[in-house]
C-alpha cells in the first residue's frame, strides 16, 4: 500500500498530517487560518515578492475553502483540502 492509500485509509494519519501543516499555515495560532496567513502561505508556495499584490487569488482560494462562509479556514475544512490533495495525487 502506498503512503498516500495509508494516510486516506487512516482517519488519525489524515488528522495528524493535516494538523501539522496546518499549524504551519497558523502562525498566530489561533486554530483559524485568516486571509494574512493565507497570504503569507501562498506567497512561500508562489515564491513571489511579499508586496506582490495578490488579493484576487486569495480571495479566490478562501471562497473555495471557506466551505461555512466564516472568512477564516477553520481545522475541518482545511483537512478536507489535505484529503482532496491526496486523492488527486493518487489517481
């Protein structure tokens, strides 16, 4: 079995590497992701300049993952992104 088909098969393996990279994203620790910490995230994945202006792709990408429409990214729906990842990355 691959690591991925593990980690999907295993609710606690999902949770515990969601959890990590979560807090990764969460610098204020705040269990929410808010839209600075969205930004600072995407801007290390995009490796842009940090005065970059990137407002439309992050509101775009809190819309998608802001399933409750809180304006933060809260643990649960953020997990459900980690899942949606490791599928495509499977198939």
């Amino acid at each position: 079995m691959s690591i991925i088909l593990e980690i999907l098969s295993d609710d606690e393996k999902l949770t515990r590497l969601s959890k990590l990279m979560f807090n990764a994203v969460d610098e204020d620790k705040s269990g929410e992701i808010d839209k600075r910490e969205l930004r600072r995230a995407l801007l290390r994945l995009d490796g842009e300049d940090p005065d970059h202006d990137m407002t439309n792709k992050i509101d775009q990408v809190l819309d998608i993952l802001d399933s409750d429409g809180s304006g933060v990214v809260e643990f649960h729906e953020f997990k459900e992104l980690v899942r949606q990842l490791l599928e495509a990355f499977n198939n």
